[in-house]
C-alpha cells in the first residue's frame, strides 16, 4: 500500500520487484490520475475506476479506501508492506522559506516558524496511523534530509522510536540516486521497519555507481554522522546508517545526463519560435514522439524504453518544452555548467555591448525601442538573492535534483545543448527521474513537471524493493538492472521476469 503516492515512483519500484499494488492514497488529483492510469489495471483490488480517485489522507482510513477499491477481509490482513513520502515542502529548506514568505504576506504571528506549524509536518503520524491499522511485516517512509534537523528535533528519530513501540526493528538512511545508476545527484533520507516476528534485521542496498556529490551534499551527511557519534557508534541505539561508496569500491560512474537523453529527438526552440510553430498555451504530455534510432542507443535509454510492464514501442509521449520566447536567445549563449549569478553578469555584460553597437551603427531609433530592447535583455531576478535560479545541465555528470518547482519554472534544469536553447522537456525530467518511456502522465505540462519532481525515483525504489524481498520471505527473481544497464549486453526484449509475486 502506496500513502502520499503521488504519480507513483514508489509503486512502479515495487511493482517491478513483483510486488502487487494493494492501494494507493494521493490528494492530488492529477497525480492520483497518473497513479490509476499506469497500476489499476495491475491492482488488487476489483473496482479499477477507484484507483483513479483522489483520497485525503487525513479523512480516509484503510478500511475506507479498501471497501472504495472492492477489497474485503480484515484490514490488517491486505497489506505485507507499507511505503510512502509524507509531503516534504514544510522540512525542506526551501520549502522553509517558501512557507516563511507567504506567512509574512498574510501577516501572521508565527511566520518566522511556519515551517514549525506547518499542517503537513504532522502527517507522518497518519503514516503511523496506517501501520497500526494495517499491521504490515515491514514499510518504507521517504523524506528530504532535513527531516533529520527539523527546527532542531530530528523527525525521522521521533518516527523510529514510534515504530520500535509498535514492535519494528527500524533504521534510517540518507542515500543518493546517482548511486543506483540514477542520473541525478537527488539525496532522500530512507527509513525502514521491519516487524519484530520476522527476526531480520533492516537491510539497505549497496550503491551500485559511484560519483563525487556537488558541494552543499556533505553538511546534512555530517549531520547524519554526529547522530551515530552521539551513541558512541552503538549501533544497537543509533536508528541512523551511513554508508558512503567512495572510489575504491571500483563502482560504475555515474550515468550522466547525455546518456539519459539518448534516442531522444532534439527540440530546436529558436527555431520553432521564428517560425511560430511555439506558442503560449496548453502543452499536452500524451503528444507522441518517435525516437532519433530503432534500437537504443545507451544502457539508459534501453532500460527506459524496455522497462518491463511499461515497454515503449517505437514512440513514446511527453516531449514538450515551455514557451520562453525572452529567453531561448540566452540559453544559446550560456555554457555548460553555469548557474544563474554567472548568467546575470553575461547578460549585464552583453546588454551593454549590443546597446553601444545599435547607437553606434543607427539601430536605435527612439526611446520606446531602446527599452523594448533593453527589458528582452535584462533578467529579473537579483543573483544574490537567487543564485539557482537558473542552471544548464553539463552533458558529462548526472543532473542535480529535480524539484517539484518544476510545475512552474524549468530553469533549473536548462539543456545542455546550446543549438536546442531550451529548458528540458517532460520526457527528459522524467527520465532524469528513471520513470521509464512507457510510463503515461495525466494533466497538462505544468502537473506532469510538478509530479515527476515530487516523486521517488523508480530505480531507487525497485533497489530498495528488492533488497526487502528476502526480508519478508519472497523468493529471488532476475534483476532488470543486470539484464537492462550493462552496456555491453545486447538489447533485450521487454520481460515481465519471473519469481513470486509479493503484496505490497
């Protein structure tokens, strides 16, 4: 059972791991759309029409949502595990300031803590609330790092502790999705449980990739660090585990973002904005597209386009870009690598020189068409203020984590490559996130990119979902990274692979 599942990075993880979706809970209209669209039909349940349906969390009981999606018999006896992310804006910093920001518009007492009496950061108590009802044999919870340093309290400890009084053995973790071959460097704490009666201890899985983390990732793992310090390393008081790969683990590097986007056809802004073939308005994710080549051309693009139950044939959906007609212009000049205080000062830069270039030979004749001029040349946000604000992916290293931001902006994550001159496409985020070329998103471009950022990478997922199969006595099964990752195997048919199907 899938709570906050959003569009459904947890479940396609363990769906892939054999699991069989029980249920699902999302408030979000779209992302529970997404979810009914890519798991009813592989669902437990009989009412397929529910797995569709929008369910608020806060008002809705296991018993609720069982008898909604045709499903009979005790509660506690439907789900073995139980998985979800509690909403994460209210502990992640940026989320913190966020929430700051609009408290002090609404002139609110508190507004320097609204993070602090944010509704969703009490939401792991319904997390806690379901495990009590549903009584799984084991459960994941996923977080930002900062739930480690909420306000000072560490959260994911406080939910440890509920956990062990409710008979699991639970351990927390920070793990990074470049190091399971996703391409991108997106931290995410790990919390498992595993039911006392089961006598097995938690198990992570081990980092199948290496990279080197951007700076600014070591602060929360040093954070995580002087937890275990605090207990004197005693591991049998420490919730926390922190086990880095480091470069003599002769590890895979990390797969990057050129690799990522293989078979996908490039998108020429500047040239669909001179000739109007880009415009304001709705974009559609369902828009097909077919692939640059007939086979893959990457280990990455063969596990996005063979993924199995959700293999694409010879297209696939969702290639659609904003329509930034200032800015298409600036994305052509900047180079790989560059962040938005390095973009601000080459405008500054260029928009002097192109001035002093249209007064010298003529071009500027009156004052109205100077600053016409001058605004298509100057960018609006204040570089110390809003130094991420924007950022071209570099082709050679994984991207930096997608944000749920998305759904509004995509300068964070600008195309490498400077002849398309554009932010990424739905698709590209989405392979990013390792949702594969088969997987089908709801809603117009706005709610997709909102949903890919809030997700779970799959691959992290399915990692995860496999290292607990044995845990709760599930039988071995072929793992899709050896069959689909390993670059010098050949192209596989799409398989649903074998072994024991599990409940989830």
């Amino acid at each position: 059972m899938d709570l906050f599942a959003g569009c459904g990075g947890i479940t396609l993880g363990f769906v892939t791991a054999g699991f069989e979706l029980v249920a699902s809970v999302e408030s979000d209209p779209w992302a529970a759309e997404s979810h009914g669209a890519n798991f009813a039909a592989v669902s437990r349940g009989t009412n397929r029409e529910a797995y569709h349906k929008a369910y608020d969390i806060t008002r809705e009981t296991p018993a609720s949502v069982f008898r909604d999606l045709g499903i009979s018999g005790p509660v506690d006896e439907q789900v073995d595990v139980l998985v979800g992310g509690p909403p994460c804006q209210a502990f992640a910093r940026v989320g913190r300031a966020k929430l700051r920001h609009e408290a002090y518009r609404r002139d609110e007492d508190d507004a320097d803590i609204a993070f602090l009496v944010d509704g969703r950061v009490n939401l792991w108590q319904r997390y806690l609330h379901y495990v009590r009802e549903t009584k799984p044999l084991a459960l994941l919870m996923e977080n930002v790092p900062d739930i480690l340093n909420h306000g000072g309290r560490n959260v994911a400890e406080t939910v440890s502790e509920h956990l062990r009084r409710e008979g699991y053995r639970v351990r927390y973790t920070l793990l990074n999705a470049s190091w399971f071959g996703v391409p991108q460097t997106r931290e995410r704490m790990f919390l498992i449980g595993v039911h006392e009666d089961l006598d097995e201890d938690v198990v992570f899985p081990s980092p199948t990739h290496f990279s080197v983390l951007p700076i600014g990732y070591e602060g929360t793992r040093a954070t995580a660090r002087k937890l275990i310090n605090a207990t004197h390393g005693d591991i049998e008081h420490s919730h926390c585990l922190i086990s880095d790969p480091s470069e003599k683990d002769d590890l895979p590097k990390a797969t990057t973002v050129e690799n990522a986007f293989a078979d996908l056809p490039p998108i020429h802004a500047l040239d669909l904005l001179k000739s109007g073939k880009i415009a304001r308005g709705r974009k559609d994710p369902s828009e097909p597209m077919r692939y640059t080549s007939a086979m893959p051309t990457s280990a990455w693009s063969r596990l996005m386009r063979e993924w199995p139950l959700f293999a694409a044939s010879d297209y696939s959906t969702g290639h659609v870009i904003r329509y930034l007609p200032r800015d298409y212009k600036i994305f052509h000049l900047m180079e790989e690598g560059w962040q938005y205080p390095e973009v601000w000062r080459f405008v500054e830069e260029k928009r002097r020189q192109l001035i002093e270039q249209r007064w010298a030979s003529g071009e500027a004749k009156d004052d109205d068409e100077m600053q016409a001029f001058i605004k298509e040349w100057t960018l609006p946000y204040d570089p110390g203020k809003f130094p991420n604000k924007w950022w071209k992916l570099r082709r050679d290293k994984p991207s930096r984590t997608l944000m749920a931001h998305l759904g509004k902006d995509s300068y964070s994550h600008i195309h490498y490559d400077s002849e398309q001159a554009r932010t990424i496409s739905v698709r590209e985020a989405a392979r990013l996130q390792s949702f594969p070329d088969g997987f089908v998103l709801r809603g117009s471009m706005n709610p997709a990119f909102k949903q890919i950022g809030n997700a779970v990478p799959p691959l992290v997922a399915y990692t995860i979902a496999m290292t607990m199969r044995p845990i709760i006595g599930c039988r071995p099964m072929p793992d899709i990274c050896r069959e689909l990752l390993a670059e010098d195997s050949q192209s596989l048919p799409a398989t649903e692979g074998s072994g024991e199907k599990c409940v989830s």
